[in-house]
C-alpha cells in the first residue's frame, strides 16, 4: 500500500510541504523543505506533467532530500528543498502565473528559497522575483547569476577527471571513450570540455535540435541509436538527462569503469543500484556531490555573484570525489551511501554547534 504524505515525509526526515492551489492562474505547486539545520532550504522549481499527484508528491520528496544532501556535501550553509508545480508548461507560463506563485514562496518568510530548474528559467525567476525576495538565478542584467548549467557541467567534468585519478592513475580524459547521454544545457558544455581535452564523444539524445548543436560544432562526436546506448564499448557513462538511467537493465549491459553525470537521483534505488555497481567495478561518482555546480553558483549569487569564487568552490568537487572514494573503501560501502554519510555528519557536526550540546 502506497504511504500517505506524512509517513513519506517521516520516513525521508522532512520538516513542511505546502501544497498551493490557485484557479486563476492554473497554479498547483507542491513546495517540500527537507532539512534547515544548515541554513534556509534551497531548491528549484520543476514544472512537469506528472501522470499522478502522488508522482508529484514523491518527486518533491525525494528531489528535496537530495538537495539537503547536496548543499551539506558541498560546504553549503544552505538546506535542502525543491517545488515541483503540476501541469503543461507550455500552457501555464505567463507572469500572473509565476507572480502568484511567487507569493506562495513568500508565505514561507524564507525558509525556501527558489531557483530554476526543468522547464523553468532565468525569466520565470524575474517574474518571481516581482513577489518575493526569496528567489536566485535571476537574469544576469538584474544581478544575478543567470543560467546555472554551465558550472554544473564544469563541476560534473571536475568530478569526472577525478574518478579517472582513482581508476586509471591519471586524470586526464585523453583517448577515453565518454558516452554523454543528453545534450542539454549541460550535456552539451560538458562535451565541450571532454572534446577540449581529446576525450571522444558517444552522444545520445531524443532531441534532434539539440543533437545538431553538438555535431555542427564539433565533428567528432558519434551520435548513437538511443535503443542501443548501453552496448557501446565507452569507458565513462555520463548520465545528463533524466534520473533512474542506472538501473538493473542499464547496468547489466553497462561496459563502463565509471559513471559521472549531471543528472539528479540517477540510481532508481540507492539501496540495490549501489551495491550492484561495487559488485561490477564500476566506479560511481554520487549524483549530489558531483552535480553540485549549479547550486554552488547560486549560493555564491546569494553573496553577491562573482564567477571566479564560485568555480574555485566548484573545484573542490575534484578532492571531495577523491574523500567519497576513500571513505566508501574504508567503511567498505558504496559510494551513494558513504556521499550520504559525508553529508549526514556535516549536518550533526553543525546542529551541535548550533544548539551547544
Ligand atoms: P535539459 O532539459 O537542458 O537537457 C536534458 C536533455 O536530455 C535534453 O536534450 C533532452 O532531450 C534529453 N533527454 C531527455 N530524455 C532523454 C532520453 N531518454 N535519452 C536521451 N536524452 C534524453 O537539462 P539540463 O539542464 O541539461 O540538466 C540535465 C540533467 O542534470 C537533469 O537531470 C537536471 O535535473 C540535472 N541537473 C542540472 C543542473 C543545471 O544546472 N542545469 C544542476 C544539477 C542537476
């Protein structure tokens, strides 16, 4: 029997979900706040079609969480939630419907600050921002820090490079064979750095635009048939599309020495996939620590934006990756649970020293 919303939240560790509705606007947003021990929670909001509330709800959950993980892992005084909004974007968008719901982020005082995420944008961000104070990654000419993605892919190469440290004794991406699947908005900047360093590109997409942006800049990248992504002989899978890709079917077939991608909850279940990969010698760089760009950026925009000290935090990426691998060998656990483990003991360390006890 599927768990109602408290037991959901109970068994995750959240502390609040708002649930919003407007009529006039269309407007029907979940807002989830995982964990503010380390500062306000921050998250983007999500605009999607789900098939259910209930998807809807676990979706929040569940991305909530990781941003709690992600922002503690990263040396963020930031906690972790995400709003997910219910619906057709293509048909909802327009400045009463972001006006509105950025007066729901406003109720909150605070405890959630938004940013962009899947079909949401720097634009939407301003329209927030005419309701709340509440709201980062807006545009760059009103102060901002604009579009997040390519700091993400740089921090994702970051972390690549450093996973190719511990397999390979070096980290260069010269001759390794990097299938990138999604060329997105940070799909395609990472290609740009794999191709700089004389990594070859497998690329797979279900978006033929977006495709074309990559081979017509550069020439060398092999466009795979999407049916058959997991057979080609690659020795990084970089997972930059949609989350769940590293399942028992994909890693059954998988012939990787390492999986280093931007995407968000890229393990359907932390507790099987986890393992399994161990089990195989894949070397997986945890989803939250190595996607961590973005958030970064922003929580730097937050201080006022300058781009250099948000790329050297970026860079830390590289040493924490190491740290994870280290911790997981010794503890003798995957590398999913010892980045959570990381990220927990941050937050206990830092709850003691805010309560004193
Ligand atoms: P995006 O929407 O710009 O790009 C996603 C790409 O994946 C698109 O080109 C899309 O066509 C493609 N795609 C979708 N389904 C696919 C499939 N089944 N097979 C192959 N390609 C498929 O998104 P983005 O901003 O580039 O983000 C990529 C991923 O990284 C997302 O999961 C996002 O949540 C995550 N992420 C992004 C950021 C950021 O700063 N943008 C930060 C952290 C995590």
């Amino acid at each position: 029997m599927q768990q109602s919303v408290l037991e959901q939240m109970q068994s995750m560790g959240h502390e609040q979900v708002m649930f919003c509705t407007d009529p006039h606007t269309g407007l029907n947003a979940i807002i989830a706040i995982h964990n503010t021990t380390l500062g306000p929670s921050l998250g983007g909001t999500r605009l999607w079609n789900y098939n259910s509330h209930e998807d809807a709800i676990t979706d929040a959950l569940r991305l909530s969480r990781g941003m709690t993980y992600k922002s503690a892992i990263s040396g963020l005084n930031l906690g972790g939630g995400k709003a997910v909004l219910i619906g057709d974007a293509s048909k909802l968008k327009n400045e009463a419907y972001w006006r509105r719901y950025g007066r729901f982020v406003n109720n909150l005082g605070g405890k959630y600050i938004t940013a962009e995420d899947v079909n949401t944008s720097s634009k939407d961000m301003e329209y927030i921002a005419m309701e709340t104070k509440h709201v980062t990654g807006v545009p760059e000419y009103l102060g901002g820090s604009g579009d997040p993605s390519p700091v993400t892919a740089y921090g994702v190469y970051v972390g690549m490079k450093a996973a190719c440290k511990k397999v390979y004794g070096s980290d260069s991406l010269s001759g390794k064979r990097v299938l990138v699947q999604g060329a997105g908005n940070v799909g395609r900047t990472l290609i740009d750095h794999i191709v700089e360093e004389g990594g070859k590109v497998l690329l797979s997409d279900i978006n033929e635009n977006n495709i074309k942006l990559v081979t017509q800049k550069h020439s060398s990248v092999e466009v795979l048939n999407n049916n058959e992504i997991f057979n080609a002989d690659i020795d990084i899978y970089a997972p930059c599309a949609l989350g769940a890709s590293v399942n028992t079917d994909s890693i059954s077939k998988l012939k990787c020495a390492i999986i280093a991608g931007a995407a968000n909850n890229q393990l359907a279940d932390e507790n099987v996939h986890g393992p399994m990969l161990v089990e195989k010698g894949i070397t997986y760089v945890p989803d939250f620590l190595i996607n961590a760009g973005g958030i970064i950026n922003i929580s730097v925009e937050m201080e006022g934006y300058n781009r250099a000290r948000a790329i050297a935090i970026v860079d830390k990426i590289y040493g924490r990756t190491l740290e994870n691998f280290e911790l997981a060998a010794k503890e003798n656990i995957h590398n999913q649970l010892a980045a959570m483990r990381m990220a927990e003991k941050r937050i206990a360390d830092i709850a003691k020293v805010k309560t004193g006890l």
